[in-house]
C-alpha cells in the first residue's frame, strides 16, 4: 500500500511528538527531585509541563486524526478533525513561545538543560508548523464538501 502525502505528515508529526515527548521529559527530571539541578527538591515550571502534556495530547490527537480514518471510520469525524487540529496547533503555538522565553533567561539551569530547552522550543514550533498546516488542509476540506448534503431545490419550482 502506497503511503500518500497526509500519512507521511502524521508519520513525520509522531516521530517529532515522540522526540519532543523525550526532551521536555528530561527538562521534567531535571527540574524535579532532589537531583535536580538547583540542588533541592522542586517542582518543574508550568510551561515546561504544558509542553509534557502538548506531546501526549498530541500523540492522542494523531491517533484519532491518522488512524480512526482508516480502520473505524464510523466514528471518525471531519469537523473533530478540523477542531483538534487547529487546538493542537494554538497549543503548540503557545507553549513554544512560553518556552522560548523561559529560554532567554540567563540562568536556565545549565548548559545541557538550556541546550535541551532549546531544542524542544525549535521541535516545538516544527510541530505547531506541522499541525498548522493539517489545520488548513482539514479547513480546506471543510470548506469544499460544504452544503453537500442540501437537497437541490427542483428547476422552475
């Protein structure tokens, strides 16, 4: 079975989730713990878990959009599609920026933590890139087999 363009773009999506899964975290374990890097045990920030729970939601928004289609299509929906899409997208969206931010400050814990933040910042905007562009071909779609399902009115009536 030949793989077409929107399948190669979900397979490109996951393997981009599962590398920012791993990253943020690590970013997690190191700001967690008594091995954290500042020594005592703390708490993550925020914007690093939201960017922990923007891979998981990811991944389920990628099974439901990738796969559903294909092996249950009953319960697949187009509109859900366009709905989770654009969601996943403003969210991978803000994360990244909060996270880039966060990155600015001098003292981000490190040179392997800072390192590790920017590359989940640059995988993060990948994916906001990614999902953005699913979002506009959903839309699209949308758009095209609108009004479809309207009985035509008969000619001269």
């Amino acid at each position: 079975m030949a793989l077409g363009y929107l399948q190669i773009v979900h397979a490109v999506a996951a393997v981009f989730t599962i590398i920012e899964l791993g990253l943020t975290g690590y970013i997690v374990s190191a700001y967690s713990g008594y091995w954290g890097w500042n020594g005592y045990y703390g708490n993550s920030p925020d914007r690093v878990n939201f960017m922990l729970f923007n891979s998981i939601w990811s991944l389920l928004v990628l099974a439901y959009v990738g796969i559903t289609p294909i092996y249950m299509a009953g319960w697949f929906h187009k509109l859900a599609a366009l709905v989770l899409n654009s969601l996943t997208a403003l969210f991978w969206f803000a994360g990244s920026v909060a996270l880039a931010v966060m990155v600015g400050v001098p003292h981000c814990g490190g040179w392997t933590l800072c390192q590790s933040m920017q590359a989940a910042v640059a995988f993060g905007f990948f994916l906001w890139a990614i999902f953005m562009f699913l979002t506009v071909l959903d839309g699209l779609e949308a758009l095209r087999s609108r009004g479809h399902n309207v009985p035509k009115a008969h000619p001269g009536a």
